[in-house]
C-alpha cells in the first residue's frame, strides 16, 4: 500500500533518496526531473531507460491527511502539511501543465526517433561502402597471392628436374665410388673389412676370445692390401672430393627447394584464407613488421644460381667417371685369393663353434627338464604344508572354543587330548615338511646355478657364431667389389 503524498517508486539500479520534509514548487520540481540521467558512467551494467519513464515517476500526486502516528513510517520521514482544503486533497499541478507536459514527450520521442533512423540509414550506407572497398582490396591481394603461388610452382618444377639429374648423377659416382672402394685391391676396401673383423671378434666373450687360424688369416690380408694402397688412393681421394661438391650442389638445391615448398604452402594457404576459414586471428602490428630479405629480381637469380651450380657440377662429375673405370680391374686376383682363404678359415670355425653350442643344448635341455620336475615336487610339497596348515586351524578353532565352556564342563576329556595329539601332529609334520621344501629349493637353486652357467656359454657360443657368421662373413659376401668385376660372385 502506497502513501499518499509520496512520489511512485522508480525501477532501476540506484535507490531513489527519501521524499524531503516541505514539498518544493512545481517549476522546481519539473526542472529537476527533466535534469535526470538514467546512465550512470561508472557502471555499464546498468540497464538504459528511456526519460518519459522518470518523467512519469516524477509526478507528483496528492497527499491525503496523515497523522504523526502513523504506523510504519518513521517520524522524520512524514510530509508536513502546507495547507488543507475542505475535501482534503493537494492540487500540484493544473491540467493544462499535464497536456502541455505529454505534448512535450511526444514531441521528444519523434524527434529522437527521427534521428535514430537518419542514423541507421547512415551507418548502413557506410558499412556497405566499406564492405565493398574492403572485398575489393582482398580480392586484389588474393590475385597477387595466386601469382606468387604461380612462380614459385614455376621455379620448384626447375628445381625438381635438376635436383633429379645431381642425385642420378651423384648416384652414379657413389656407385663408382663403391667400386673403386671395393676393388681397391689391398687398399682401403678390403683392408677396412678385415680391420672389422678383426674388431668384431674382440668383441668375442670368455674362452671363445682365442687366437685361431681366421685371426691370422686376417692379418696377413691386412698386411697384403697395405702394398696396393698408395696407386689408386689418389683417384679415390678425387671421387670422394667431387662427390662433396655434388653433395653441397645438391643440399644448396634440396635447401631452396624446401624453402620454395614452405613458401609455396604458406602462399597457398593465405590464398585459400577467407573471411570464414578458420584459424584466423588478430595480430596487432604484423603490418609496420618488415622481415623481408629479398626482391623478385634476387629471388629468381637466387635460384638461377643454384641450377648452374649444379649443372657445372655434373659435368665434372661425368668425366671423372670414365676415368676412374680403367683403374679397377689392377688389383683384383690377389685379393681375391687371400679373401678365400680368410673365408675358409672362417668357415672352419663357423663349424667348431656350431659343433660346441649343439651339444651344450643337449645338457642344457636335460638342466631344464630335471628343474621342471623339482619344482614340480616343491609345489606339491606347498600344497601339502598349505593342507595341514588348515588342518592345524581347525584344531586350535576347536581347543580354542572348548576353552570358553562354562564351570566343570570345562572337562579334560577324550576329545581335549585327542586335539591335543592332534595339534602336535601336525606341528611335527609341518616342521618335517619346511624342511623337505629347504632342501628341494636348495637342489633347484643348484640346478639353476647349473643352467646359468650352460646358458651364459650358450650366450657365449652364440655371440662367436654371429660375430663370425653374420657379421664378418656378412661384410665379406660383398667385399671386395673387385671380385664381381671380375665374375668370381
């Protein structure tokens, strides 16, 4: 229930101050209504309004007679009393001021809603304008992207062919390479082959690290190929000098060319960036940043110079090819006799050491099947120990619940000494049966002890056999590269 004589309570954020003591005039009253602001700067959470609402709020009604006892309102709050008339009723405002005051906020509200739409229609004209100027400059940066996408393609096709070309032709003198390598009679070649051999069996573990008959064959073809070394040394060290420039050609090529693949893919996808792809975003000042080092002019000739490069290489290249092959047929039947004889000596070996590991299998099967069995019984044994430790429960459950039988019950009867006994028994056979599972774990301990030391010399024999068999004679089916020249392999 509202008072009489109190304005009507505005619903917005801030709470309205209490109705003063002495009514103020009616001009006064208008004035500071119409002087209301509805926003408050330091909060934009607060709702807008417009002002006819406070307008209507800061009307003011009139007051019916009050006592200074009434209920509910505080002494200081109550509205004196300026004059009473007969029928006890307050005339603030006259009707001519209520029409004159409604005209006014009709007036007000059209002449803000005309702005608002003058406004609107600005700001669509604007936003259209701007639309079209900035689809217009994408689509000329888009244009300009799809040329750049264009020359690189160009130029990554260039790459492509010459780069093919430098690794034919860099494969080509590795193959040469290889070949001079391997029919580097007593050279190089075969004497790193053997050096790795030699290497590899000292890598041979316990009594297999033996001085045998391959260990001297060995090192007589490494002192036979040292004799040889010094007339083809010259050639190779040439091939493996024009290779390093074939190499540096080729990772100048395979460098630019991955740069143009980057820079291909990242034009590419600015390309294809629209205003809905995803992933785009903000980047506050990219546009003052200048990273660039190059114009299109360096660009191309940056690339024009790798291709001559490569080319020039090539050529090089090509012609020492041929005359390196009149130098690999001088060496080849010495080194290939003493690379049988370290073949056979090899072979030799191979079967003694195949002949030991057979029959360390033999015992090392038996080993095995004797530890089954143990543990076989140490099982049956816990099982047993396990039986008689729930026999031995029951038991003492059942002395311990003849305990609690009440006054002269508690009778010393068959039934107490057989459980006793029975206790008894059963501690004796545990003890009897730990001691049969300490000795058998001792056995199997023994066994296992047994089939480590056959298995470590398993180990051993194996690593002998695949130091031999794997990796020396694995080296020495494609040494010397001399022997295939010549057909022997």
């Amino acid at each position: 229930m509202e008072l009489y004589g109190y304005p009507l309570k505005a619903k917005f954020n801030q709470p309205r101050p209490p109705p003063p003591k002495v009514l103020p005039a009616t001009s006064t009253m208008t004035t500071n209504y119409k002087n209301c602001i509805p926003y408050h700067p330091e909060s934009f959470s607060v709702p807008w309004m417009p002002n006819s609402y406070y307008k209507a709020a800061a009307l003011n009604p009139t007051l019916s007679p009050l006592t200074e006892s009434f209920p509910g309102l505080p002494p200081t709050k109550i509205v004196p009393f300026i004059s009473e008339r007969p029928n006890g009723v307050f005339s603030r405002h006259s009707l001519d001021d209520w029409h004159r005051s409604n005209m006014t906020n009709y007036k007000e509200s059209e002449t803000t809603r005309h702005n608002a739409e003058r406004l609107r229609a600005d700001l669509t004209r604007t936003i259209k304008d701007m639309y079209q100027q900035a689809k217009r400059t994408q689509r000329e940066s888009t244009k300009n992207l799809g040329e750049r996408v264009n020359d690189v393609e160009y130029w990554k096709s260039e790459l492509c062919i010459e780069l093919d070309a430098i690794i034919r032709e860099t494969n080509s003198l590795m193959d040469m390479q290889k070949r001079l390598e391997r029919a580097l009679a007593d050279t190089e070649g075969p004497f790193q082959v053997a050096h790795k051999c030699l290497l590899n069996r000292e890598k041979r573990m316990g009594i297999d690290l033996v001085n045998d008959d391959v260990e001297k064959q060995l090192i007589t073809e490494m002192k036979t190929i040292r004799s040889c070394r010094e007339r083809l040394q010259q050639c190779l060290d040439t091939v493996n000098g024009q290779l390093i420039c074939n190499k540096e050609a080729r990772q100048e090529l395979e460098k630019d060319l991955a740069d143009k693949q980057m820079g291909h893919h990242i034009d590419s996808k600015c390309y294809q960036l629209r205003n809905t792809s995803r992933g785009i975003h903000y980047y506050k000042g990219v546009e003052r940043v200048d990273a660039t080092v190059s114009v299109p002019e360096t660009w191309a000739r940056f690339t024009d110079n790798n291709i001559f490069r490569s080319q020039s290489a090539r050529a090089t290249s090509a012609k020492l090819r041929a005359s390196t092959e009149s130098l690999l047929m001088g060496t080849a039947d010495e080194m290939w006799r003493q690379f049988s004889k370290v073949n056979d000596a090899f072979a030799i070996r191979i079967t003694e050491t195949a002949n030991a590991k057979s029959k360390i299998q033999t015992h090392l099967a038996k080993t095995r099947q004797e530890i089954f069995q143990i543990e076989t019984k140490i099982q049956v044994i816990q099982k047993t120990i396990s039986d008689k430790e729930v026999q031995l429960k029951v038991a003492q459950t059942r002395l311990d619940e003849r305990t609690r039988r009440p006054n002269v019950e508690l009778c010393r009867d068959t039934a107490q000494i057989r459980l006793v006994q029975e206790v008894n028994e059963i501690n004796e056979t545990l003890r009897n049966l730990h001691q049969c599972l300490r000795a058998s774990e001792d056995m199997l301990q023994m066994l296992v002890r047994s089939k480590g030391v056959l298995e470590h010399d398993l180990v051993v024999k194996n690593n002998s056999l695949f130091i031999d068999q794997e990796r020396c004679m694995g080296m020495r089916r494609s040494y010397p590269s001399t022997v295939q020249i010549l057909g022997y392999v």
